[in-house]
C-alpha cells in the first residue's frame, strides 16, 4: 500500500493506492488520523489505484467519516474500481460515506 | 530498565591458561553476575549442560576441544543455543573474527584486552540476552492467551448442529490465528422455526474474539423469540453500538421455515447468501438488499427482509468473506465466482462433502498461503 497526503484549496486530499488490508491498515489509520486533525473539515480520498480493500480498510475509512461527523466537516470517496465499489455495495458503507465517480465531481461534493 | 528476573545473572569464563583465567576472573568481579569457569571446552560444555549461564567467554585455542568447537555444539542443541557467546582470543585475524560470527557467536574480543571494554561489551550483551528473554516470554504468554480465547470461543459455537426436517445441515469453521472473529450460530424456534447466524467481526485476534464472544451472548440472550429477522438484527446492532466503536461486525440472520420451505433473512454487512435451484441447476448470489454492519450506529431505515422459497434439491449457502477474499501468492484473489461455480457442479449429497470441496478447492488456490482471516460456511440441502 502506499498513502500520499496534499492540501490544496483547503481540502486534504489523501490517496491510497495498493491493498488497503489487515497488514496496511494500521499504517493508513495513523496516516489519515494525523492528516484529519486541526482544522480539516474537508476530505477527499482518492482511491482510484486502491486495488483490494478488507474490513480493517472500511474501519479506516469509517474512523475518518466519523472523525469528519463529529467535525461537522465533509468526506468524499472518490473513483473507486469496480471490485471495491461492489465491496461498498454489498457491505453496505455506502450508505454510510459519500462516493463520488471521480475526483471532480468529488470536489464539487465537497464545495 | 527494570530487570525481569531477581535471580543473579551467571557467566561462563572459558580458558586453558589460569592466569588468563584469574584475569578475567578479577575484571568481572564487580558487574554483578555469578561467575562460573572452565578450564577446558568439556568442562565448558559440561557446566554450561548443568548450569545454563546467560554469556560465555570462550577462548578459541585450548587443547581437546577448541572454542571454535564448543560453540558450535552449543548452537547445535535448542537449550543452549540462545546463550550468547563472545570469543576472546588472541587471533586477532579477520578471518578468524569472522568464523566465531559464523559459527553464532555475538561479538569478539582480542587479547590482551583493555579491562573496561570486556566490561562494556559483557553488559551490552547481557542486556540484549535478558531483553531478547523478556519478549520471547511476553510472546509466549501472549500466544498462550490467545490459545486460551480460543478455546473459549470453540466452546461458545455450537456443539452439534440439530437435526431439522428435510434440511440437511453442514458448517465448515476455522479461525487464521489463534482466537478468531468470525460466528455463527443457530436456534430452535417455535413451530418448526430456526434460526441462522453467520457473523464476522472486523479484524482479527483478541479484539475481534471479544466481539465475536459478546455477540454470541446477546443472540443468546434475547429476550422471548422472534421470527422476524430484521427485529434480531435491529436487537444486536442496538447493543453493539455500545461497545464495538471504532470496530464493528458483519450479520445476516436467516430465519427457515421447516414447513413451508421458506427462508427470511436480515443482512448487515454480510456478502450475498448464494442459492442453488434444484430445477435451474445453476447457482446465483441471492439478491439481498441490506443495511451497513452492526455496531457503527442505529439504522435509521428498517432493516429490509427478503423472503426466498427453497425447493427440494436446492442448496443454500452463506459465508464469511474469509473463504471468499482468500489469497495466493501472486495477490490473487479467490473470489465469490469459484465458490459459486463449485456450488452450482459438486453433486454431492451430504452438504459436509460439497462444504469440503469448496474448502479443499480454496486450499489448491491458495497454495499453502495461510489465510489471514477466519473462514466460515454453513450449507443447508433441501430434501
């Protein structure tokens, strides 16, 4: 797995690309807890190049919701593949985060 | 640091010569450990047998067995071959310096030494030797622990599945480390009535067990009976929310109907039941429409239920995705199609055979990749 994190246009955009697994997951959860903090109230993930994501990936990205919720802030999944936007389907997240088709319109959400 | 154990640390001077031997001797005096001495490799080895000592300073040339010698014997036997060994010798050659590393020993010394350096070099490797000792019996007693959850939790699954009017029964279960997170359960319920469970809780060991544990309590515990899934659903996820944050856990309840061959369930984060119809011989992924897992908040919408009539010969399976999301080497992934395919050719009868072949056939997959998550199946055949 490899995470990468930039600010722009006050959003912090955080990528995750690879397995987001049991094994990655602790690393991504430090990531994106440390990325979240201060004054962060908008989020967007870009998951374009996220291959395969577990359980522990969706309590990641359902810490960062919550953490956002609480922040009154905004999050957005954005450009997921067709594995892991079924894995949001059948688990149901998807009605727990937003998902947006791809990075644009992600932003637009987010404004 | 705090010292693990009150016992005196011990070790073992090895040397031919006794003035060498009394010089060491008077060097280590004052560093608090019991010194022992051999004045040969077959004493060496006979007090390190009887005594264990936590180091040994071993002089390579000795007549009858030489250095070189008792340290390999010690780095042949698993009781001895932790204890570190520093050489001290007066062959100063690289060559030489780097047989006694080869042969497992942790530093080396050559003389004539300066007293305060085997001094420094004694401590360090005293110190990494009792830390080394600390996490291998943290780690053991950790492992033990978790041995122990995991005996618990095998306690908590059913003991025998029962016997229920022409739907013959099977459960596959195993758990990827130790204690695992994945459930599953069944009831008896009024009139000819029972009650499904498969569960899995979001990640893996102890945390993941005590989740499982809690959640076997609840579905035990409800109060009066239900035949209604999404009401048991709603009942879990309630008390779950409670205490699962920041985890949750995967359900889905199915409710048969032993007399009219009707199956209701409720689904929370579980992959889709799949079925196999008898008269279609095909099998699909049940759709199922669901609601997020247990755990993270109360629904606001009422849990859907989804009813499926079941025909004699049909064949009805729900799973953890530790089956389906199982790995091979090349990062594949083993994938509902094959679990499917499987369930739709295997003619089997008994629902424990078809169970073995999607198992065995996940294990040819795999090829002998641990799986790193809990794996859970329960098929149920129409008769």
């Amino acid at each position: 797995m490899e995470i990468i994190q930039k600010e722009e246009n006050g959003i912090v955009a955080i990528t995750i690309k690879g397995r987001l697994d049991a094994d990655s997951s602790p690393e991504a959860e430090k990531v994106v807890k440390d990325a979240l903090e201060g004054q962060t109230t908008r989020v967007l993930f870009n998951l374009a190049s996220l291959e395969y994501l577990s359980s522990a990936g969706l309590r990641v990205l359902l810490g960062a919701a919550k953490e956002m919720r609480r922040k009154d802030g905004k999050i957005v999944l954005c450009a997921l593949n067709e594995f892991v936007k079924e894995i949001f389907e059948v688990s149901g997240f998807q009605s727990l985060i937003p998902i947006a088709e791809s990075v644009e319109s992600g932003i637009q959400e987010l404004s | 640091m705090e010292k693990i154990s009150t016992i005196t640390e011990s070790i073992l001077l090895v040397d031919d010569n006794p003035t060498n031997l009394q010089v060491l001797f008077q060097t280590l005096d004052g560093v608090g450990c019991k010194l022992l001495v051999a004045k040969n490799g077959e004493m060496a080895l006979s007090i390190t047998d009887k005594a264990r000592p936590d180091l040994i300073l071993l002089d390579i040339m000795m007549p009858g067995i030489d250095g070189y010698e008792v340290c390999r014997q010690l780095k042949s036997v698993p009781a001895t071959a932790d204890i570190p060994v520093i050489f001290l010798s007066a062959l100063g050659d690289t060559e030489d310096k780097v047989k006694g590393l080869q042969l497992g020993a942790v530093d080396y010394i050559t003389k004539p030494f300066q007293p305060d350096e085997v001094i420094a070099r004694v401590n360090t490797h005293l110190t990494i030797h009792r830390l080394k000792k600390e996490v291998e019996s943290r780690k053991d007693q950790l492992e033990h622990e978790l041995k122990v959850v995991s005996e618990v939790q095998q306690k908590l699954l059913p003991k025998q599945l029962p016997e229920i009017d022409g739907f013959k029964l099977a459960v596959h279960y195993e758990t990827s480390r130790y204690a695992g997170g994945d459930y599953y359960d069944i009831i008896e319920l009024p009139d000819n009535h029972w009650g499904f469970l498969i569960a899995d809780a979001e990640g893996h060991s102890a945390p993941a067990a005590v989740l499982m544990a809690m959640t076997c309590a609840l579905f035990r515990s409800y109060p009066g009976t239900t035949t209604d899934p999404s009401k048991m659903l709603q009942y879990l996820n309630e008390h779950l929310c409670k205490v699962a944050d920041p985890s949750f856990m995967t359900a889905l309840y199915a409710v048969y109907d032993a007399n009219q061959k009707t199956m209701r369930l409720a689904r929370a984060g579980q992959p889709l039941p799949m079925i196999y119809r008898f008269s279609e011989k095909q099998a699909i992924e049940f759709p199922c429409p669901g609601v997020y897992p247990l755990g993270i908040e109360p629904y606001e919408i009422e849990i859907p239920v989804t009813e499926m009539k079941l025909e004699a010969g049909d064949r009805f399976l729900v799973y953890t995705d530790g089956v389906s999301e199982r790995f091979n080497a090349e990062g594949d992934i083993y994938g509902e199609k094959r679990v499917l395919q499987l369930l739709a050719t295997n003619r089997a009868d008994k629902p424990r055979d078809v169970l073995a072949a999607i198992m065995a056939d996940v294990e040819r997959f795999a090829d002998k990749l641990p799986a790193d998550d809990d794996q859970a199946l329960l098929l149920g055949i129409v008769e």
